[in-house]
C-alpha cells in the first residue's frame, strides 16, 4: 500500500516522543533514572578529584640507613680521660701602712706664763680674763688650814654667758694630793668659780 506522504511526518513524531509519552505514564520509574544520573555525575567528580589529590601529592623518597657492621675483631678505642689541671690560687697579702703616729702636745712640753693669780679660803668667783685657745688651772690646798684633814676643792670654769667648760677640777686635798693642774682648751672671755672648805690658791697659766 502506498503511505501518504503527509502522514510520515507524524509516524516520526510518534516514534520520538514515545519513550517520554511512557515515561510521563510511569513517574516512579522517571524518578530512579534522574536519581541514577545524579549519583553517577557525583561518583564520576570524586573519583577525579582523588586522582587529581594523588597526582599533587609528592612521594617521599625513603633513605636507606645503614648501620656499619664492625669486625668483632677489631679493637674498640677508648679515649683516654685527662684530669685537668688543678689551679692554686695565688693569696695577694695587703701591705700593711703603720699609721704615722701623731706625739700629742702635753702640759709640760710647752712653757708657760702666769697671767693670773687668785688666793682665798671657802667660796669665791673671779673675776673675767681673756683666755687663749690653750691654757691650764694650777690649783694648791694648805691641809693646816683644816686642821690638817682633807677637804675638797671644786674649780669650774665658765664663759661669760654661764657655760660651763669641760675638764672642772673636782678633787679632794689630802697629804697625797696638794697640788696639780688641768688643761683647758678653749678661748674667750672666762671666769673660775671656785668651792672649797679650806685655803686655797690658783693660777691662770698660758701656753708661751
């Protein structure tokens, strides 16, 4: 039989458009196939992915260490121990400096000049006399003045403002002990105060 040619057209579109015409019919089926695509393309990209990661990833080169192997023949070396050496310290003695050794000005190494004189019996103040920086009391009892017993004899000086002096004379008058003196050290206007139960003498002596 002879087809007409207008009908070929159709008999084509028929054939093509069958399998989505049935899969349309058939959605569970339409379904496993795009799933069955989908984890197919995911496989396909990991699988090059682990061949890329292989292909960048350099193998190490493993040395080979080998231990000698020493003839038991051979004598093993011991190094041999040195003992250091012990160093003595040296011991510095310090030089010893003997100081220069200073002879103190005594009383009796210098002369000396009366420059005043002041004699009584009990109490007594003198009167005021210019004195230098160096200068002595000379002071002397008469125990017959007291019935030949002892008795004490105070001598202090003073400056005109009523300071005391250092080195007072307070001593007792005994048949040991009648006469003596005290050096004095400093300058200015002075004054003796002068306490005593017997007679008494006392001189103001400069050094010359």
């Amino acid at each position: 039989m002879n087809q007409n040619p207008q009908q070929q057209p159709d008999k084509m579109k028929r054939v093509l458009t069958a399998p989505f015409t049935w899969l349309a019919h058939h959605p569970l089926f339409t379904v496993f196939i795009v799933l069955l695509l989908v984890c197919a393309g995911f496989i396909g990209v990991i699988v090059q992915v682990t061949n890329m990661n292989q292909a960048a990833t350099p193998t190490p080169v493993t040395k080979s260490t080998s231990t000698p192997i020493l003839s038991s023949s051979a004598p093993l070396l011991t190094p041999e121990k040195t003992a250091p050496a012990k160093t003595t310290p040296t011991k510095t003695t310090p030089a010893k400096t003997t100081p220069a050794k200073t002879t103190p000005t005594t009383s009796s190494s210098l002369k000396w000049i009366t420059a005043q004189t002041f004699t009584g019996y009990g109490v007594k103040k003198t009167p005021a006399f210019t004195a230098p920086k160096s200068w002595r009391v000379v002071w002397s009892c008469d125990l017959s003045s007291h019935h030949n017993a002892s008795y004490d004899i105070i001598i202090h000086a003073n400056t005109v403002n009523n300071a005391l002096l250092a080195n007072s004379v307070e001593t007792t008058c005994n048949q040991n002990n009648t006469h003596s003196y005290t050096d004095m050290h400093q300058a200015g206007k002075i004054y003796l105060s002068i306490l005593s139960e017997g007679t008494w003498q006392v001189q103001v002596q400069f050094a010359k």
